[in-house]
C-alpha cells in the first residue's frame, strides 16, 4: 500500500509535467501547414512525374495521443497518381531531394537520412547558424556529386504509402480516401492519424518572410561527413581489425566510452534551441497503421495515457529512450506498457484489439475486408472502430480491473525488473533472454527460438544492409519479421536492465527502514571524458595485459562487445552480468542506510 501511495505521489508530481499543450499541438500543426506549402510549391514547380497530387499528414505520438512537450512530428508523404494502379508503386526517388532543396531555401533546416530504415527527412525550425551552413554545405556536397553517385545511398520503399490514403482532417482531402468500415472490421484509414486541432490563422513568423536563402559562411574545415544519425546501425558493424590490438585500441579511443546520450555531430540536431523539429518518412504505410492501433488503445481506458506518459518520461529522465544511442526508442516503450495492460495485469486493463477484429458477416463484405487489411503482405487487423471503443468504454465492457495507475505502475516495474525463479512456480516476470514481447499474440509472448531470433544477422531488404539484434526482443504489431528493439546494443539492454533494478530498489524501499539510493525520477547527467592521446601498439598491449577485465566491462566496444553470435552467447553475459549487479546489490545500502551513487553517474 505505501509503494502504491508512492508512486502515485511521483505520478501526480510528474504527469502533469509532461503533458503536452493545446498551445503547443496548435504550433506544430502551423508548422506542418507551412511545410506542407513550402512542399507544394516545390513540387509544382519541381516535379513532372506520374504522383498527381500528395498531402503531408501527421502520425505517430502526436496522433496516437501519447505525444509529450518537446516531442518531434513524424511526418508522412501521401501520394496520389495519375494512374491508380501504381498504387503500390514506390515514391520517385527525386521527391526527397527536392523537399529538402526547397526547406533549406526557406531558411528552415533540413537533412535527408537516406541509409535509414525508410527514407526521412529530419527538419528544424530554427537552425542555428553553424548548424544551418552545416546541412547547406552538405546539400552543395551532394549536388556536385556525377549523376552515378548521387542516387548510390538510396532507398526504395517498399511501396507507397498512397496504398493506404488518409484524410486530413481539418485540411483539404488531396487524395482519394477510404471509407471507414463500420464494426470490428476494416482497415480503412484513420481519419484521426494528423493532429485535429484548429491551426491559429495568424501566420508564423516564417511565413512573414520571403523565403530567401541564407548566405552560409565558408566553412574553415573540409565539408563535413554524416555522422550515425543517418544509420542508426552504423555503429554496431563489427570490427574488421578484431584480432589488431592497435586498430582495437585506435577504435575505442576515437568512440570513447559509452554513453546514454550520442555526442553530436556537425549535421546532428539538438534537442533544444532549433525549434519545432519534425520527420518526414517517404515510406512507411505500416507505421500509420501502428499510430492508429496505439490511439485505439488509449481510448479503451482513461488509466492507459497516463501510464505510458509516466513510463516514457521515467525512460527519458533515465537517458534509454534513444535507439540512435543503442537503447529502446519511445515506440518501443509504448508496446512495453500496453503488453503489460493487455497480458501481465489480473484482470486485463486493455482487450486484445488484433484478436478482437472481425470480418463482416457477409461473404462479399469479408472478402472486401480481408483484402484491405493487407499492406506489403501483412495483416493490419485489429477493432479499430473508435466510436464503438469509446461506447464500450463508458459502459465498462472492456475491463474488470479496477486497480489505480500506482498499483499498475508497481506491477509494470516488478514484471520487468524482477529475474525468472530457477525453481518453484512462476511468478509474472519477463524472460529477456529468452522471450520476445508479441502484443498480437494472446498471452503476449513468443520465444526468440520459435521466431528463429536467435543470432544476430544482418538482412539484404531493398538493396540496404538491416542489422538485427536480438538482445532485447519485440515483435512489431504487423511486421511481424521486424524487432523493435533491434536498434539495442549489449551496453543499451545493460543500462535498461540496469535502470528496472534501480527502479524497483527505489520503489521496495518504501516502507522498509532503507534508505533509497534517490528519486525515482532523478535524471542522469553523463559528463564526457576529453580524449585521451592515441596509446602506441606496445603501452595498449600493456594496458590490456594490466586491465583486462576492468576494460571488458568499462570499455565496452560497440563494436567487439555488443553483437553476440547466438542468444545462448547473450544470455551468458547477461547472467555474468546479473551476478555482478546482485553482489553490488547486497552492498549498496551499508547497515547505517548510506547510499552508495552508481560509478559514473551524476544525479540532478
């Protein structure tokens, strides 16, 4: 009863903190309104191909209603074609480029990551001028290149994401839309899915401007290269010098320590200071799919929004929010909660929405049905009938469990925190090296062996290396072959590991003549160590010789450390790792109730 009452003393302090505003939905669907201009008028003047007209509409936390102050807009192109059949057909590779030509002539910023899983184009709203000469001399960079070049790095889609139309509500409807299917069936498009707000008719101050380049100083250094940030991946490729004492230590002096947080890069965006920051993805039908499973979900019960907020500003705070950064992106953390509200909870806070849809009664209807809930080859089925939810809701038809947000938040941390028992009956508790998180399945979970996820590997998809992992596992709601945490390295499941532990020591205390080792919610400031001189063949081979085990743990190399061959391999070093966190464990609080600070961390 007191762990509960303490949780729901954190909920109500930080809850509120990070829900967004009506203020700030309004300001970034002004600015979406300006970039949808800024594109429509590139593309009239730009573009001569077989796409008739497009609309930029919005999807992902912004629409799904799981959005928090600061948070980017994800973004997507909507095509609509001369000739429908090219429904399915991908997005001209120029389209991109002219997008991004003409937001950096708007003075806005704009960088296309063309090596990432589907094409984006990230955008700032108010670059700072090193960053803006930056992005404008790359764009420059990569107009020189001979016409053979430029189109080397490039993705394809998979499809368009026209095979999917939206509406834009509150905008004009620029392409053809599906009706919406009464009952649990249909996959037809949510309406929903771009932010339904009223944008303010005073126009920003961008659109007071005559959109002008600037004049970018000359840069003093040599053009700079893309860093990570294009390649979430880039990072984790093994090493081609393993065996090179040298080339190892070269390697680990010019990445550094691992930290929660990447350090930028010349072309990196920051988190504060350039504005509204935005994504837009150049094919990623499925994505809008998930947006509206995830707004389903949080109309089925007033508990779900605040939890997951709660969960993914705690993951925030704790810096393993960040897939760039080997840990678990916000998508991820949401799938965490609602397995937890869906399967884990007694009685279940949430339906199962996938195995709740059902086809119309009549043959000609369900062969319709069936039909257009498949997108590039996969199932997106699921009761998304929003006005049915909202009804089922209010009447109390969906849930039984009457459990507060703090005793389902001490459920949450238990379930992740807590180590399967090597004997005796099974308490609630997730296998991290065994199990993979299925929100459509029932019960919740499958195991890496039964999905052959066993090994990391890396998958030819379009032409584009995908570099899977399989140390932490969550199968996506419809591409059922894509692991959403696929982006977490050895050093990334580490520190999640870590931070449920910590968590639950916190939450344990409560009530017990301990002393807890900080707040919940203390955020974890990473200080960055200056590099270090380059250390010659023979003093690094001295070094290992002197330190070898301290440097396997503090110098975990992305690179020789994170990539296991198989999940028994993993599952090994995650174990050694247990052991070692459970003997600091038993020595971390002294009999007089001190507190020892983890190594490395500052707490704020």
């Amino acid at each position: 009863m007191l762990q509960t009452e303490y949780l729901e003393r954190i909920a109500k302090r930080e809850i509120p903190k990070v829900e967004i505003t009506l203020e700030e939905v309004e300001a970034l669907e002004t600015f979406r309104k300006h970039l949808d201009d800024i594109c429509q008028k590139a593309f009239t003047e730009g573009y001569s191909g077989d796409i008739v007209v497009f609309s930029l509409l919005g999807f992902g936390s912004l629409a799904s209603g799981f959005a928090m102050p600061g948070s980017d807009m994800d973004l997507a192109i909507v095509p609509g074609w001369k000739d429908p059949s090219k429904i399915d057909t991908p997005l001209d590779k120029e389209i991109p480029r002219l997008f991004e030509k003409a937001i950096l002539e708007a003075n806005l910023g704009a960088r296309l990551l063309t090596r990432a899983r589907v094409p984006i184009l990230k955008v700032c709203q108010t670059p700072s001028d090193q960053l803006y000469t930056a992005l404008y001399e790359e764009r420059k960079k990569w107009d020189g290149l001979p016409e053979e070049e430029k189109w080397e790095d490039f993705v394809s889609p998979d499809t368009s994401l026209s095979q999917k139309p939206l509406v834009d509500l509150g905008g004009d409807n620029k392409t053809p839309s599906m009706p919406q299917q009464n009952g649990h069936g249909g996959s037809g498009t949510d309406k929903h899915l771009t932010v339904d707000v009223e944008a303010s008719k005073q126009s920003t101050a961008d659109n007071k401007k005559s959109p002008r380049p600037r004049k970018p100083k000359t840069p003093k250094a040599a053009t700079p290269k893309e860093t990570s940030d294009n390649n979430p991946d880039s990072n984790t490729r093994n090493s081609e010098a393993k065996g090179d004492s040298n080339n190892h230590v070269n390697n680990v002096q010019k990445r550094g320590p691992w930290l929660r947080e990447k350090v930028l890069g010349p072309l990196d965006f920051p988190k504060h200071g350039i504005g509204i920051q935005c994504d837009v993805n150049f094919g990623n039908p499925l994505g809008l799919h998930n947006t509206s499973l995830l707004r389903c979900y949080s109309m089925c019960d007033p508990r779900v929004r605040p939890i997951v907020l709660f969960i993914k500003a705690w993951a925030k705070r704790r810096k393993i929010n960040s897939s760039y950064s080997g840990t678990l992106s916000s998508y991820g953390w949401v799938l965490m909660a609602l397995h937890y509200l869906v399967n884990i909870a007694s009685p279940p806070v949430l339906p199962n929405l996938q195995l709740a849809w059902r086809p119309p009664p009549e043959i000609s209807g369900m062969t319709k049905a069936l039909q257009d809930t498949m997108v590039q080859g996969y199932e997106v089925r699921f009761w998304r009938n929003e006005d049915e939810i909202r009804k089922s809701a209010r009447e109390g038809k969906l849930t039984t469990n009457n459990q507060t947000v703090g005793e389902l938040l001490r459920g949450f941390f238990h379930y992740y925190a807590s180590p399967p028992p090597n004997y005796g009956p099974r308490q609630p508790s997730f296998f991290w090296t065994q199990e993979v998180l299925s929100l459509r399945t029932l019960g919740g979970i499958r195991t890496k062996q039964d999905k052959s996820w066993t090994g990391a590997n890396t998958t030819i998809k379009n032409g584009k290396e995908i570099r899977n992992r399989y140390l932490f596992a969550i199968e996506d709601p419809f591409e059922l072959d894509h692991n959403v945490a696929r982006t977490v390295t050895h050093n990334g499941i580490v520190a999640i590991r870590d931070e449920f532990r910590r968590a639950w020591r916190i939450v344990t205390a409560v009530g017990r003549d301990v002393r807890p080792e900080g707040d919940l919610f203390d955020e974890i400031i990473e200080v960055v160590p200056p590099p270090s001189p380059t250390p010659t063949a023979a003093s690094a081979q001295a070094s290992n010789q002197a330190s070898g085990e301290t440097q396997a743990k503090n110098e975990a190399s992305t690179e020789d450390m994170e990539i296991f061959a198989t999940a028994e391999e993993a599952a090994d070093a995650m174990a050694r790792h247990e052991q070692e966190n459970f003997e600091q464990d038993i020595g971390r609080n002294d009999p007089h109730g001190k507190t020892v600070p983890y190594p490395g961390l500052a707490l704020h």
